[in-house]
C-alpha cells in the first residue's frame, strides 16, 4: 500500500512496567531509563521509530515521569531530523495497558493505525512497512484490529519467561489468530476447545517456538475497544477478548513472525537486559550497535571504547567488552562479555564476565565479579566476590575482603547504623534490599535468575558443550599468530586478520568448551568486520577448522585419533553452519587439502583422512562430493593464501594407501546404494 501524503506514522511507548525486576536500581530510576551500552535502553526505542520512518511518538508513563520527561528533553537536543515529533503524557491513573489506551481515547491524539511498544525494547524492525502490511491486510480484513509480532526462537531462548509461555495456534494460510492461552492456565476443558479449532480448520500452525516482542500494530478501533470494555486491562486480556467474541463481533487479530537478521526484544528483566547487550556486543543487533553514531571506536575482539578510556597495552584479556568515556582499566585485568560506563576505574587483576558497570563506579585490585549490576558511585574494595545474580544499588561500598551471595540485592539506605557489615564488610555501607512488591509471577521467573544470567544464547545437548560453560570468557593462551601462517602469503591482508581470529576464537572454544552458538556469533561478526566474502568464508572456516583441530589434539607433541574424533564431534553443529550446499562442501576439501600439504606427514594425512570420515558420517560431506573431489584433482588455490600447490604432491596425496582405502570404501557404499 502506498502512503497517502499527508499520512503520518505514530507509534505509542509505554514508559511503565507492571514489576520492578531490577531491585534498587529499579526503584531509583525508571527501568527503561538503565544505561545500556552508551545511552538509555528508551533512546534505543526511539532510535529504531526513527530510523524505521515513525513520525509521532507519544509516551505514556506513571511512575518517575520527571525522569522520563528530562530523559526525552535531552534526546531531543541530540535529533537532528525535524520529522521526528516526540510527546510526554503523564498520570498517576494509568497504572496498567488498559488506562494508558482509554487515555489516548480520552485525548484523541491517535488519528490512523499505530504501533504499540514498550519502552525497554531494542529493535531493528522496519516499523514504517509493517504498518504499510499491516493496512493492506486490514483493506481485505475490515474487521482486523491488531497484528501481533513474534520472533522465531528456540523454546528454550534465555528471554521467556514462564508467565509468557503461550500456546499460539493461527490459520495456515492467512495467519489469524485462532488460539491463545498460557500454558500455565491450562485446564482440561481446554481440549475441547483445541478438538473444535482443529475440525474446523483444516490448515493450521501450531507455534510453542516464538519469543513474544510484545509489540503490537494496532487498528484505531483497538483504543475504542478498550475505551468499552473495562476488563482490559493487559494486552493479554484484550487479546482473549478477542478471539472469545470473535464469533459475536467478527473483531480478528493476525499473527505476524520473523527471524534474523530481524531483532526485538524487550530489556524488562536483568536475563533480558544481560541478552540484548551481549547480543548488540556481538552485532546481532544491526544496526543498534555500539559503534553506530560514532559513539565508540571498534577494535579486535570485540572491543568498544570510546577515545578518553585507557585499557592495558596487553587487551588479549579483554573480549566483547564495551568501555566508556574516561575510563582505566589496570593492568591483568581479565574481563568479558561486560559493559563499563564513564569515569570508572578498574584496579590490577580484576576477574570479570557478564558484569554491567554504570558510570562512575570504582573497584579495586583483585575483584572477581560474575553476572551482576553495579549502579552508579559503587565502590567494590579490594579482593571482593560478588556472585552471579547480584545486583548492587547506588552509592554502596563493598568490602573488603568479602564475597557477596548469589542473587544479592544490596541498596544504600537509612544510617550508619542499619548497616549489615556481614553483607557488605566491615568498612562498606548498605543493606539487603526488600521489594515492597508481591507478585508470584516475578517470584516464578526470579527462579530461574541464578540459573539463567550469563549463560549462553540456547541450550543444546550436553555432548555439544560442557555443563558449567559461561558467557565466552578466554583462559586459554593466544595464537601464536606467526605460527598461523605455515609459511603462507594471504591473498589480502583482511582474509589474514580473519583467519587468524577465527583460529583464535576455535582454539578458544575448543580449550574451554563453549557453546558453539557463541562461537558462530564471534565468526560472523568478524567476518563483517573484516569484509569477508561469503563465497571465501566456507575455505577459511574449514581450514581453520582443521587447524585448530589439530592443534587441540596433539599430546606431547603427537596427534591423538581419539582426541581428533571427540573434538571434531563437538563441532559438527558449527560446521553444519557454514557447510550447506554442494560448492561449500567442495571448498571445505580444497582447504583441508591444502592444509595437509603444507605439513605433509603419516599423521596429517590419517588427521585428514579421518576427518573427511567424520564429516561424511555426520552427513556434512556426501559421498559424491569427496569422489568428485579425489577424482578431480582440482588445484589448491584460495583466499587463504596466494600460493598455488604443485599438483604432483596433491597426485602423491591421492596414492597414499589410507587416502585410496576410504575412497575405495565410499564407491562401495555408492554402489551399495544404487543396488537398493
């Protein structure tokens, strides 16, 4: 649908949460308003409305609107573009969704389709073509109100919670919505109801794997809905509504999906806060990322920082880590996977991984500090612990010599003497923090806090990555980066960054078992960053690959068969990755052929041979492609290296009676197969 003139896009952001998950950081400043990486998670909201086309914003809040408020009035000064109209509404009477629509009702400032959000969600989506969609099915569906929009996920995605797990189930065709219940509200009545649905309904989906945006494309008639019908009270309640009358009115809702490089997500609890910064860390989040606007410089390894920080001249122990103006970080310090604000300083032989550090904020030597939050003007003195979990309130000392439990909540209230010198030692101010809330939602997710934050993406099976695996921090030595090169010449010198960093990030993540979803998010963001070709990427990743196979498997200087088996099993998930079709299975060959005849010795050549086996067994490689490949004898010539081998030695390759012996094996197996 093209856009009329004079039509403007408007969008809704509802600034208020229903909980505070975020202890005394949340009572102390609006939780949408927590520094994220550079700015606050709402400035990150309207930096998506911007750059996907929205016009009009309104904001709605309740609670800590003189903070909302300052917070837009600053943004504003920031927006260069004039098309970008942001407004603050204010009551204390809108304590839900419900009163905040039948507030836009009462002021009528709504006047066409609009999105609805909330103000912790970091996006990406193109929201000006979702409403263009979202009109033209409402020209064929007069009676559609709402599209809601999902992300396609694993359901074991760290972002749900157990209070949204639902049940979706919508027409195969046209994607209306036909069922929507909690799964914690089941009850056996409801069979019948699914027994209805499905008779009626010949093609259908059925979705358990969606991560709820909580972003919906609402129709006009949605505010008037809610205006009439008091029980409204939450987008959920709106949604039954729905589909329970649907029969009586004809009201319908669409259900809209989809998948990377797409990217939304909302930052409401510290798991969700602790995703979204390691993905934008990891650019998943494109182009919401830390060096967009020039905010921060970008640097090897995932390193941001903006000019003013000062980090160690060895940075090797530093990964995903992002770091803020007038900043110092002492030397063998160890941190990953974290966030540091401005004005903070990070003494000598500082551990830490999956730590958010508001502005600020001092520690000492010797910390070791691991999934936790530290608001603003904390001090950490020395040799403190503060286990996962922790989140650590405004102006609170700590320490020293202390280790802070799991799941501590510590805020700086009331005198000298209400201080608890057992939580916070015996020079440090605060005490444990008690939520005034009772909500047995929060306390069902708050549950799964200790066992979720800082972990991986997904949960795959045991085989694929150890049970204790963290967020990817690195104990293991660098690659000897002259060693990488065998003696090679790289093509360009970018391929020769990449190929060394993706050996580094292998070798690493072979060393200390990390899962291999982590492993491919540190490849591809290397890959961006070192314009990479995709058609080079499948011969650079497979020979480092086998590289870092090789290394990894050598006992006292010898390969052990065993060893190269079981590492090679672990990262068959990976390789699946970037080993598809037909030309990436070619291209994998070529380069662990190449490999091989650079150290041509008995025992590379069994490493290949055995390797070759695996990955056929694995189903990466078909049986087609390796005779083709042996039978061919293409010259060894990639973007690894600019030299071409002599095709004497790859004929010397082909008669070794190990390499004849698998092939031999394989035309069997082929003809086996065509027999049957």
């Amino acid at each position: 649908m093209i856009a009329k003139p004079d039509q403007v896009y408007q969008a809704v952001v509802v600034c208020d949460t229903s909980r505070n998950h975020f202890g005394p950081i949340g009572k102390r400043l609006a939780p949408c308003l927590i520094p994220l990486i550079g700015k606050s998670i709402l400035h990150f909201t309207l930096d998506s409305l911007k750059a996907s086309g929205i016009q009009d914003v309104h904001l709605f809040c309740s609670l800590h609107s003189d903070q909302i408020r300052s917070s837009i009035k600053s943004y504003q000064a920031t927006v260069k573009s004039t098309d970008f109209k942001l407004t603050v509404h204010s009551s204390e009477n809108n304590l839900s969704l419900g009163d905040t629509i039948r507030d836009i009702f009462a002021k009528s400032i709504i006047n066409g389709d609009f999105i609805l959000l909330y103000g912790d969600t970091v996006c990406n989506l193109p929201f000006k073509r979702l409403l263009d969609e979202h009109k033209s099915l409402r020209a064929k569906d007069k009676q559609c109100v709402m599209t809601l929009l999902y992300q396609k996920s694993s359901p074991t995605h760290l972002a749900k919670k157990k209070s949204d797990e639902t049940l979706i189930i919508s027409d195969g065709k046209s994607d209306r919505l036909l069922c929507y219940e909690r799964l914690r509200d089941q009850e056996e009545s409801h069979s019948l109801k699914y027994l209805s649905i499905f008779k009626s309904n010949p093609n259908l989906k059925i979705h358990y794997d969606l991560l709820d945006t909580h972003i919906s494309i609402c129709a006009p008639a949605v505010i008037s809905l809610f205006y009439d019908n008091f029980d409204y009270q939450s987008r959920f309640d709106f949604i039954r509504g729905i589909i329970d009358q649907e029969e009586i009115l004809g009201n319908t809702i669409y259900v809209k999906t989809f998948n990377e490089p797409l990217y939304a997500i909302r930052a409401m609890s510290p798991i969700d806060y602790d995703r979204v910064a390691q993905d934008m860390l990891n650019r998943w989040t494109y182009p919401l990322v830390p060096d967009s606007e020039n905010q921060f410089t970008y640097h090897r390894h995932h390193i941001y920082k903006q000019e003013s920080s000062t980090i160690p001249s060895d940075s090797s122990k530093l990964k995903n880590v992002c770091i803020g103006n007038n900043t110092t970080i002492g030397s063998r310090a160890k941190i990953t996977n974290s966030v540091i604000g401005s004005n903070c300083r990070i003494g000598e032989n500082v551990r830490m991984n999956c730590v958010y550090v508001l502005d600020n904020v001092a520690i000492e030597n010797d910390c070791h500090l691991d999934s936790c939050i530290l608001d603003e003007k904390t001090i950490i003195k020395k040799n403190v612990a503060v286990l996962p979990g922790s989140i650590i309130g405004q102006n609170v000392i700590l320490g020293p010599h202390l280790s802070v439990e799991k799941g501590s909540l510590i805020h700086l209230a009331g005198e000298a003497k209400s201080f608890d010198l057992k939580v916070v030692g015996d020079e440090g101010r605060g005490a444990i923090y008690e939520s005034d809330e009772e909500d047995e939602e929060e306390e069902e997710d708050q549950d799964n806090v200790l066992e979720k934050w800082g972990k991986p993406l997904e949960e795959y099976p045991e085989e694929y990555y150890s049970s204790d695996s963290e967020c990817s921090g690195s104990n293991v030595d660098h690659v000897d980066h002259d060693d990488v090169d065998n003696g090679l010449t790289f093509e360009t010198d970018d391929a020769r960054k990449y190929y060394i960093e993706a050996l580094d990030s292998l070798l690493r993540g072979i060393s200390e078992n990390i899962l291999w979803k982590n492993l491919i998010v540190e490849l591809n963001a290397s890959k961006h960053a070192y314009n990479i070709q995709y058609s080079d990427l499948s011969s650079l990743i497979s020979r480092a690959i086998m590289e870092a196979i090789i290394k990894s498997a050598k006992t006292d200087g010898q390969l052990s068969p065993g060893k190269i088996k079981s590492i090679a099993m672990k990262l068959v998930p990976l390789i699946k990755n970037y080993i598809k079709d037909t030309q990436s299975q070619k291209d994998c060959l070529k380069a662990m052929e190449e490999f091989t005849l650079c150290e041509y010795t008995a025992s590379m050549i069994a490493a290949m041979v055995q390797l070759i086996n695996v990955f056929y067994n694995e189903d990466i490689l078909d049986e087609e492609i390796i005779l083709h490949w042996f039978k061919a004898s293409e010259a060894v010539y990639s973007s690894v290296h600019g030299v071409e081998h002599d095709p004497s030695k790859q004929k010397l390759l082909r008669s070794e009676k190990i390499v004849i012996k698998l092939i031999e094996w394989l035309e069997q197996a082929e003809e086996e197969s065509d027999s049957e």
